[in-house]
C-alpha cells in the first residue's frame, strides 16, 4: 500500500471513529420506549409506498398491523393485492370511493369518510394492533370531511405502544405538530408528468 492509500485509510479510520462516537451518544440519548405517530406528506411520489414499507417491518416481527385506506380502493393496488392474498391477518379496511374529482358528490362522500373513519378509531383504541397505517387522512382533513380535533385526539389518545402513520398532502399545522415524525417527500421530476403511464408494481 502507498503511503498515501496508508494516510487516506488512517484518515478514514479517524473520522469513522468520531462519527460513531456521535451515533452511539445519539442511540444512548433516545432513552424513551414508546409508539411513534409519523407524518409523510409532500407533493412527490413515496408517501403511501413508504408506509407499506413499514408494514412489511412490522410483519416480519409478527407485530399486529391495520390499514385504513381513505379515498383509495376504487382503483386495486399491488399492496392490496398482497395484504388479501399473503397477509390474511393484516385488517385492511378501505373506504373505496376512489377520487373526489371523480365522485364529485359531497354527502357521500363525507358518509363514507365517516364509516371509514369509525374503523380507524376502532383501531386507534385497541392495543393488539403495534401498527395502524391511515393512508391518504389528510385528505379528509384538507376537504372538512372529518373533524380535525376528534382525529388529532384519537391520535393523540392511541395506545402508548402502537404506532400509527399518517400519509398524503398537507394536513395542517396541528397534525404535523402532533406527529413525532414529519417527513415530507419533495417533488422533483415524476415520470407521469413527461406522459409515462402509471405503472403496475411501481404507481400502483
Ligand atoms: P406512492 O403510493 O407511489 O408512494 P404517494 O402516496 O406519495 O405515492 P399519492 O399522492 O398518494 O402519492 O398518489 C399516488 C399515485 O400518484 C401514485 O401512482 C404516484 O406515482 C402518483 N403520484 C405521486 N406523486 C405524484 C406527482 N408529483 N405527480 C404525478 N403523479 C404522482
Ligand atoms: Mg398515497
């Protein structure tokens, strides 16, 4: 070895070990033992995909997992598929009304989001369930289909263990400030907008 490979490599070491130092600092610091409730919300593409990520996680430790779908489930998806076919045991409930812009009818909509919505709290307040994914809530939020408070307090008010995500865009200053994670996915590029198709596997 060079001696300049040998001083890089030193170097890296040296900065390996300070890095780690601050990590293991970190780790000993979240000393707290509870359900976390995270936000993903923004304009670009992995908000729902990323909770269905989490559900596979929590699957793999035989944790007790629910999805509520709001909007969604007019059109079937690769993750319904799979939770009806591979996971029996995952409650998928979805409200099945598909696109606002699409039903264009206010009242039944907003019956729907209520039926949905009383799912949701059943879930919210049963401690067997370690996950509740709530896909596409802001939605009901952003139209005043449901009460803001009553769903910032059953949030609130869940189990301490469970953990529960929240997806889709916006949803106020007062989710995002209950939410223990906030993540906002940017839109950058999307392939749709250059007239690429949504795709099976991918978008759906
Ligand atoms: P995904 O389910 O792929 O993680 P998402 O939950 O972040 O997406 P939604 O707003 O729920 O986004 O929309 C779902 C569908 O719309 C997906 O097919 C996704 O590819 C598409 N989509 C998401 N963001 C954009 C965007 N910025 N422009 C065009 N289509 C988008
Ligand atoms: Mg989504």
């Amino acid at each position: 070895m060079s001696e300049d490979q040998q001083k890089k490599n030193a170097k890296h070491k040296q900065a390996m070990q300070k890095h780690k130092a601050k990590v293991d600092a970190n780790i000993a610091a979240a000393d707290i033992q509870r359900g976390v409730a995270v936000l993903l919300t923004g304009n670009g593409k992995g908000k729902s995909s990323s909770a269905f990520g989490m559900v596979i996680r929590a699957l793999g430790y035989g944790q007790k997992v629910g999805v509520v779908q709001f909007i969604k489930g007019a059109q079937q998806s690769g993750e319904e598929l799979f939770l009806k076919n591979h996971c029996p045991e995952v409650n998928l409930y979805q409200m099945g009304t598909g696109f606002t812009w699409n039903t264009q009818d206010r009242g039944s909509d907003i019956a729907a989001a209520e039926r949905t919505w009383e799912e949701a709290g059943k879930m919210l307040t049963d401690a067997s369930y370690d996950l509740v994914v709530l896909d596409e809530l802001t939605y009901m939020l952003a139209y005043k289909y449901l009460d803001e408070l009553q769903i910032l307090k059953a949030l609130a008010e869940r189990p301490p263990e469970q953990s529960v995500v929240v997806t889709g865009r916006g949803g106020g200053s007062a989710l995002q400030e209950l939410m223990d994670t906030v993540s906002e996915v940017k839109d950058i590029k999307h392939a749709f907008k250059a007239g690429i198709k949504a795709r099976k596997g991918v978008d759906y």
